[in-house]
C-alpha cells in the first residue's frame, strides 16, 4: 500500500501540521517506508507462536494488598459547598 501526496496532505490537515513541500515529500518517503516494513513483517510466518505482554521474561513484584494511608475524606470534604453521605452534591446542570 503506497500513499500519495494527497494522503499526506490529508495527515497534516488532521494533524495540524503545516508542511512545505520539501516536508511533504520527506514524509511521503518516510511513511511509505514504514508501510513497507509493516507488509514485510506480514509476511513472517507466526504460527504457533503465542503473543506475549512482554518480550522480557519478568515477574511482577507483588505487595501486601493492605491499605496504608488513613481515611481523610471527612477533612477533605470539610470545605466542600454540599455533601450527602460522603458524596459531592453539585447543581443540575441538564433538566
């Protein structure tokens, strides 16, 4: 799959990007390239291979699941306007 000119154009526009035409074609090349790689690696023949989160093989570090810090909401809702059972009450906006 090759783009065009009117493709990156496209890109810019969307991208909010302003490109002189020396950058238009740069880019024409460069994404072109990427495209390329992308159909190459296709190609690679990926059967029986199982995806992985990682291409390391690591383990998690795991931790007590316990809480450590202490309950402050009351303070923290102290300067609040209006609050119902722990809950912020603000004004109806749609009706």
């Amino acid at each position: 799959m090759a783009l065009t000119l009117s493709d990156v154009d496209k890109l810019a526009r969307l991208s909010r990007l302003s490109l002189s035409e020396a950058e238009r074609n740069n880019m024409l090349t460069e994404l072109n390239h990427v495209f390329d790689l992308v159909e190459k690696m296709q190609e690679v023949n990926t059967d029986g291979i199982e995806p992985m989160a990682h291409p390391h093989e690591l383990a998690l570090r795991l931790r007590d699941d316990a809480v450590t810090e202490k309950d402050e909401h009351h303070a923290i809702q102290s300067c609040a306007p209006l609050v119902d059972k722990d809950l912020y009450l603000v004004p109806k906006v749609i009706e």
